[in-house]
C-alpha cells in the first residue's frame, strides 16, 4: 500500500439498538482505486454515510492524511476533500452543465455570477472527463453516463483527494464503462484515490489496485487485487462456497414456438421522449426455452420487451401468441394472453414499495384470490403467498411486512412471484439480478430455470455477458433497435456477443 | 441452493419498535390527550350532549373526508369539494321546492308542490357525481394536474351556484327532508348515523376488495401499477367521481340540517377536509392512508374546535391553530418515514 491517505479505524454504528457496522477498517492508499465489496446489507452504504459526513459514527475514528477527522455534515467531508458519487445522481435537472458543476461555489465577485468565468472553468474541467459538450446544455439532456461525468468534473472542481463511487456503472453501456475507467486510471495517476462501489466483480479486477470486503457489519479482508481472483472475493462476500455463475442444466426446450415477434418497428420519438427506434425486430421464443437478449444499453432491447409487452406503442410489425395475432395497447391486454414482463428498475417500475408483501404480489393476479370478483378473498391470498414463499425461498417475515424492508432479491422474487402467480405463456425479465448480491443472483437464476423447466418460454435482458452466456439456451445481438445476431448459447463466447453487439451487422 | 436458502438469515429489520407504534397511533393518542386536557378545562365538554353535538357538526365534513381520502391515495387532491357541494345543495333545494319558480318561496314545512326528499338527494348526488366525472375527464384525458383541474372547478361551479341561486338562499323544506339534517334515531343524530355507515362501507372498499388495493397501487407507484395491468387512468377518474359523489351527499345533509341552501355554503371546507385526511396519516403523496385515520383525524378537528369554542377562544385565533396543525401533522408524517428510512 502507498501512502496512506485514508484510515477509518474501529468504526462502530447502530441503529435503535441493531448494529449496522461493527469495529469496521477501511485503509485507502494515495492515488489508489479501492474496491470496497460486500454483499447488500454487508454494511457498506453505511460506512460510505459516515466517511462522507452524512452519519456520525458511535464509535472509531477517521484519519485523513495523518489527521483525526471529524465530519459533522456533508460539507465538513467534502471541505476536506472527500467528494461523493451517489448512484442516483443529483444534478439540477434545469440548470446547465456549468452551472450544475459549480452549484454553490459559482465564481464572481459578491452575489454576482461571472460567467465568462463560470463556463470556462467549467469547460476545463469537461475536457479533463472527456465531456465534450457545450457547458450550457442542460443536465436534463444528457444521458445518465454524460450526467455522471459532469458529477465527476464537479468532484473535480472541488479539489477533492478521495471521491467516492457508488455503483457508478450499474446504468452505463460497456462502452461508457471503458470510459469512466479510462477517467478513474487517470486519477490514479494524479495521485486522486477513489472508493468504488460495485456488484460486478470484472471490473474489480479490471480497474482496482486493493479491496476490502465487508459481511454482516463487519470487516472480513483487505488485500491486494493482483493476489486474488473473483472466485476468491465472492467467498469472502458470502462466506460461503459458489461457484461464480451456474450454467443452465440439460434444457428442455421444445419445438412449439410460444411468442412470434415479426418485423416490429418503430420511429425514433415515437410518442416516447427518448425511445429508441426499432428496425424490423424479428425473434421467436419456444416454450420452455431461455432466450436471452444481449445488447448495450440503448441498443433497443428494454423497448422491444416494452413494445411487446403494450407498455409503449410501436409503428408496424406483428406478434403472435401461440400462433395468434397480438396487437397490444395496454399492459392489459398483453397480459391476458399470457404475457409478463419484469421490468429493468424494479422500484420504479415494478414495486409499491410502501406497501406490504400481500399487496405487491397479488396485484397483477387478483382474479385468482377474490371472491365474487370484488372481494380479496384474504384466505386464498395467504395460501397463495405461502406457496411462493416456498417454491422461490423468498425470505420474509410475513405477508405484512413492507417490500422495501426487503432486500434486492427478495423484492425482485416478488415480482417474479406476481407474474407466476398468473401462470404466464412468456416471462421477459428485463435485468433480472440488476443490484442482486452474489448469493441471490444464484438463486434467481435457478428460478428461471425451474420456470422454463414448467414450460414458460422466458426472455432474459441482461448487460451482463456472462449472465446471457449462462442462463439462455439461446442468444440474440441486438445494436442500435435492430437484431444483429443469433447464436446458440453453447456456440457463443463474450468476445462473439460483443462483436455482435458493438460492430455494424451491416458491414459485418 | 436449498443449503444457501436455509442458512441465511431471515431480515432482522422489522421488529415491534415503541417509535413506531406511538407514530402508527398518533392521531389517536392526540385525540385522547386533547378531550382529556379538555374536560378538565371544561366540565361541559365531556357531556352526552356536546359529544353528539360535536359529531353532528363533523359528519358533513366527514363524508367529505371519505371522498377525500379516496382522491389523496392516489396523490392527487379535489380543491372543488365544496363548491360543488354549494351546487348540488342548491339543485337538491331546487327540487324539493318543485322548481325555480318556487324557489325564494320561504316554506312553512309543506311545500307540497316540490319532489319528495328521495328525488333531492338523488339530484344532489347526481350533480355531485357529474361534476367530479368532469374533473377526472380533465385530468386523466387532457393531463391536467388535479389541483389545477380542481381550483378552476372550485371557482366554476362557484360561479355556477351564484348563477343558479340568483345569490338568495333556497330555504323551507318539508319534514322528511329536514329529518336527514336535523333526526334522530334513539340519541344518535342522522348524520352521524350516515357518516358511519359511509365510513365503513369506503373502508370495506379500501381494505377488501380489489379495488381499494387497486387505489392504493395508483398511489404507491403509478408506473408499476400500470405495468402490473391496471387500468391507471380508469381508477383516477373514479376517485373523482367518488369526491364528487360525497360532495352531493353531504350537500344534502347539509342543506336539511340548515333548512336552506345558499350559493355560499362549503366555502373553505376543502381546507378543513383536506386537514382532517392529512392529520389522519393519510399521504400527500399517495399509496398510504386509511378510513379510520380520516374518521379520526376528522373527529380530532371537530373536537379541537369545540373546545376552543367552550373556552372563549375567538373564531380568528381557531383558524390559526387549525392552520398550524395541519403543518405540524405533515411535518411529523415526514419525521416519522425519515427515521423509518434510517432504521
């Protein structure tokens, strides 16, 4: 380790009586990246709270470059150099980028703005992030990867020494993702140390120099990356032996074609404010059969689920349930044939997250526990929960407990648990373990095995190659709203699918 | 797998916590506190009598909160309530006086030219129901916000129950129509007795039947409910309809407890409506709330008032502290969910 920048000694914190973190050490070196990894609940976002001054810790002390430190608000940290990247970014949607970067800290003389000043510096900054746009677009018009990088330049701005990252490539393309870490290696060599936080562990071992693993509140390990593996941190994460990613076992596809989607298009705009448009998507899903769907994000993939789904309308094209013509307006009407969709951002799109178990996982299949058709027959309802309880292991408390006292996979459980409760033809599972820890990943991926086991013909979106790789018994490319590919998943390799998704199919 | 399922823990997160059950039952602890502390003060507070009294006073403003609470689950608001209430009190009157050529005729209790008590209500109601499918029509056909929708609808039919009045009240009904204002059966008074009956029928809705948890789904997240199937803008229009519904009913009691109709009555009730759901715990926001918190938090207001009005305390100061509880309600709604959240 270099010199030290950061140390976090014995840091102890609970809540009402519940210990959150317990005698916790976080060492960051000088212009070191630094992995910190733990499964969802492990303790990290509370130690993130506390180092960027959000929470006051009961115990243990923060040193910063030899210093004891004390943070008693977000402004203490970032005065001393500690600047934070939330996954769910905070610029001011109305205001431009320059303004965004410099929120609070605008340069003029007394109450007056300069601009001139304003939009240069801002403009310096930019081009060290490798943003090259005008500073006075509005952050409601860039893209999340493009909002991210202005985040950076206003870390940037504020002369930080550590920035913190909290999953900041959970929503970016595999493109966007080289950049950010083209940008972060150039810190490292500016002598700027960053946390970062991630699920994905390729881009531990691609991008960190050391890691420190937490589980259950505590501190388990730090080390070196360059002396382990990812088999390693994933034991160390769950405390227990998985293997990395399990590949579907004997599939049991069947020749019946189950949804038939032809030629469907749509314009850009469309309606829709950013939509992509779609080309003349053509793919078909057997009964029984994973199809996985692998494509950058803005590639089209989310709006071709979306569009068969009814959830967004779409110019021409047909789809076909069983051999009959589809024509969606609604969810609705998808749905009573037979169609379910787990959408990409589960509390978003999918949960009622102030709400109990029993209310988010009997929304889509009232039918099936109401009496006289207006009554929730709260008998069924309970005999219903307990059983998907068992069959997809959700654990809960019980049927009251609120969904966002859950964590990650168990909510997502929920929803898959919604859509089986109405016994669907064709399941699309858009994202399906986006912000899952390892361990749940595991087993949501073996409920998607069982179900296509039942018979329901599954499509599975995922940014994640190795996910499509191991759970789909067959793989679409998808590039810029239009199907570049089709391989067997046992034919297939990541370098394959990335060609597919990423160079023009035309030219190919 | 089934070995991972089995080891791992079970959430700890939820335990009974006295925070959270004192936060759960807030309104009602405050509600003891206040008719307690007021019959200390005030030994005619904690009478049979006023009690009643105070129930008959709130049950219009209650039946008001009942819609009113069915419109707030699902985030939106009705600011119009009570002028379509002047409204359809107004066409209840009309008719029971048999037209509007009889209208300014002052009634000795047998006009026996108007409709029966049965054909008033129903028009009432009807206006009341007509105005809010307007208003939902608005909102989820053209996306209008609902307090926009609702504040021109507050001054519209405002403005429709002057046109319609000719600005004099419509006073004089016969006794089967007044009975619903002013009866009694045994020591309960009507209006308490059709308050109550509303309640739990609005709270059989909310809690067991699908579409009380389709309501609900609307508020908690519009987006997820309409991508689990449901029919999102069908249920927002009915929860105007359904305001608008309470908004007739209660402008029929309203009109036989007075004995009279006037283009004024109502005005200002949205506050005090709007007061009552909120104090009952019900969000702004949407997706949380129930009947009994607005039973509660109505009767709370009802209270309030009465004994402030026990103690001499001047109409002018009750609106101050009207104004600041409905503050300090919000304010502590948003106090309890951030601790929740760091807990």
């Amino acid at each position: 380790m270099r010199q030290p920048l950061l140390q976090m000694n014995g840091i102890t914190k609970s809540f009402g009586g519940i210990s959150a973190l317990r005698a916790v050490d976080l060492r960051v070196g000088a212009g070191e990246v630094h992995a910190l990894l733990g499964e969802n609940g492990a303790g990290k976002s509370t130690l993130l709270k506390i180092l960027s001054g959000a929470q006051s810790p009961d115990a243990g002390e923060i040193n910063l470059l030899g210093a004891k430190a004390t943070f008693n608000s977000p402004q203490d940290a970032q005065r001393s150099g500690i600047a934070t990247i939330y996954q769910e970014l905070t610029l001011v949607p109305g205001m431009s980028i320059a303004e965004n970067i410099f929120l609070g800290r605008e340069p003029g003389r007394a109450s007056f703005v300069d601009w001139g000043r304003l939009v240069d510096e801002a403009q310096g900054l930019m081009s060290k992030v490798g943003l090259e746009k005008n500073p006075r677009i509005l952050a409601r018009d860039l893209s999340v990867a493009e909002q991210q990088l202005v985040e950076i330049a206003r870390a940037l701005s504020m002369r930080s020494k550590l920035i913190i990252m909290d999953e900041p490539t959970a929503a970016l393309s595999n493109a966007e993702v080289d950049r950010l870490f083209d940008i972060v290696s150039g810190f490292r060599d500016e002598g700027l140390s960053v946390i970062f936080v991630t699920h994905r562990l390729e881009e531990v071992m691609r991008v960190c120099d050391r890691f420190t693993i937490l589980r259950d509140g505590a501190f388990v390990c730090e080390g070196d990356v360059a002396d382990t593996s990812i088999d390693a941190i994933i034991r160390h994460m769950v405390g227990r032996e998985i293997t990395a990613m399990q590949r579907r076992p004997a599939p049991a596809a069947t020749e019946r074609v189950v949804l038939r989607v032809e030629n469907l298009s749509r314009r850009r705009g469309a309606e829709g404010l950013n939509a992509m448009a779609l080309h003349d998507v053509c793919f078909e899903v057997r009964r029984g059969e994973i199809l996985g769907i692998a494509g950058l994000v803005g590639s089209g993939r989310t709006e071709t689920a979306r569009a068969v789904f009814g959830a967004d309308p779409f110019d021409s094209g047909n789809i076909f349930i069983d051999g009959v013509s589809l024509r969606p307006t609604s969810p609705q009407d998808a749905i009573r044939r037979g169609i379910g969709l787990v959408p990409e951002d589960r509390k978003q799109q999918a949960l009622f997250l102030s709400q109990s178990i029993r209310a988010n996982l009997t929304v889509a299949a009232q039918d099936r526990v109401s009496r006289l058709g207006v009554f929730i027959d709260s008998g069924a309802e309970d005999t219903l929960i307990s059983e998907y309880r068992k069959l997809l292991r959700i654990r809960m408390l019980g049927p009251e407990q609120i969904v966002s006292d859950l964590s990650g996979g168990n909510q997502q459980k929920i929803v898959l648990a919604r859509w089986l409760a109405l016994g669907p033809k064709v399941l699309i599972v858009d994202e399906p373990t986006r912000g899952i820890d390892v361990g749940a990943k595991a087993e949501v991926h073996n409920l998607l095995f069982q179900m296509a086991s039942t018979g329901i013909a599954i499509v599975v979106i995922s940014s994640e190659l190795p996910e499509v790789l191991a759970i789909s018994d067959r793989i679409i490319t998808m590039r810029e709203g239009r199907v570049t590919g089709e391989v067997q998943a046992d034919d297939a390799n990541p370098e394959m699918l990335m060609a597919l998704m990423t160079v023009d199919a035309v030219a190919a | 797998m089934a070995q991972v399922a089995a080891e791992a823990p079970v959430p700890k997160r939820q335990q009974i916590r006295p925070f959270n059950v004192v936060a759960r039952f807030a309104p009602v602890l405050f509600l003891v506190v206040l008719m307690i502390g007021f019959s200390i003060l005030e030994p005619r507070f904690l009478t049979p009598l006023n009690l009643f009294n105070v129930l008959r006073q709130v049950s219009i403003y209650g039946l008001l909160a009942i819609g009113m609470t069915f419109v707030i689950l699902t985030a939106g608001i009705d600011l119009s309530i009570g002028s379509i209430l002047a409204l359809a009190g107004l066409v209840a009157a009309v008719v029971a006086k048999g037209g509007l050529d009889n209208r300014f005729s002052v009634g000795d209790g047998s006009a026996a030219t108007g409709f029966g008590w049965e054909v008033a209500a129903l028009a009432a109601i009807g206006v009341g129901v007509a105005a809010g499918f307007v208003q939902g029509l608005a909102i989820t056909r053209f996306k209008v916000p609902p307090f926009v929708v609702t504040l021109g609808g507050m001054s519209a039919f405002r403005g429709a129950a002057l046109l319609f009045s000719g600005g004099g009240p419509v006073s004089g009904f016969d006794e089967a129509f007044v009975w619903w204002g002013q009866g009694k059966l045994g020591p309960v008074p009507v209006p308490v007795l059709i308050f109550v009956l509303f309640a739990i029928i609005a709270h059989i809705t909310l809690s067991y039947t699908r579409y009380g948890r389709q309501i609900y789904a609307v508020g908690g997240n519009p987006e997820a409910a309409r991508l689990a199937g449901l029919n999102v803008q069908k249920i927002i229009l009915s929860v105007y309809v359904i305001t608008g519904f309470f908004a007739g009913l209660g402008a029929f009691v309203l009109a036989a407890r007075l004995n009279s109709a006037e283009a004024v009555a109502g005005t200002g009730f949205e506050l005090t409506v709007i007061a009552s759901v909120v104090i009952g715990g019900t969000s702004l926001f949407g997706g949380t709330g129930t009947i009994f918190g607005t039973v509660i938090g109505t009767v709370l207001i009802g209270v309030l008032l009465n004994g402030l009005v026990l103690l001499d305390v001047s109409a002018y100061v009750q609106q101050i502290i009207i104004g600041m509880i409905i503050v300090l309600a919000v304010a502590f709604d948003t106090f309890v969910k951030s601790r929740r959240r760091i807990l």
